[in-house]
C-alpha cells in the first residue's frame, strides 16, 4: 500500500486534483518525518556536543566512553564476510 506521498505524487502525475483530505494526509506525512527528522538531529547534537567537551577537556577516556556508548546504542554490525556496519 502506498503512503500519502506516493498517493498524492500518484494523482498530481495523472493529472488529477487532490481533495483537502488528500492534502491533509501529505501534510500530516510530512510532519511525522519533520519531527522524525529533528529528534535525530537533537540526538546526533547531544553526542557531538558531549565529544565536544571531553575533547576540549583533554579527557581521553571520557572520549572513549562517549563512542562506546554511541556504537551499542546506535551502530549494528551484521555477521557478514565483509563485516558491513549499519
């Protein structure tokens, strides 16, 4: 089943002129992932921000800690022969 997106790219491509409520579903679509979107870019900022200071603070296990964390909290390693990281 398609999103709002894909629905709305869909009409305005046949020519057809989407329905508020159409637009209503495009724009709630967009404010779900905006949202989504922030939350990533708050969190990716936390994490930089805390490297930031240990770094500044010279703190070398501070630093090793924040990436450790990073790592199990954010980076999936798949068991595969070339050991790609997700």
């Amino acid at each position: 089943m398609s999103n709002p997106m894909q629905k709305m790219e869909s009409m305005l491509s046949a020519g057809q002129q989407p329905s508020y409520a159409d637009l209503e579903e495009v724009l709630a679509q967009c404010l779900t992932e905006r949202n989504a979107f922030e939350s990533i870019a708050i969190d990716m900022g936390n994490w930089l921000s805390s490297l930031v200071t240990a770094h500044i603070e010279k703190d070398a296990v501070a630093i090793k800690d924040i990436l450790d964390a990073f790592i199990k909290t954010n980076v999936k390693i798949v068991p595969k022969a070339s050991k790609e990281i997700h």
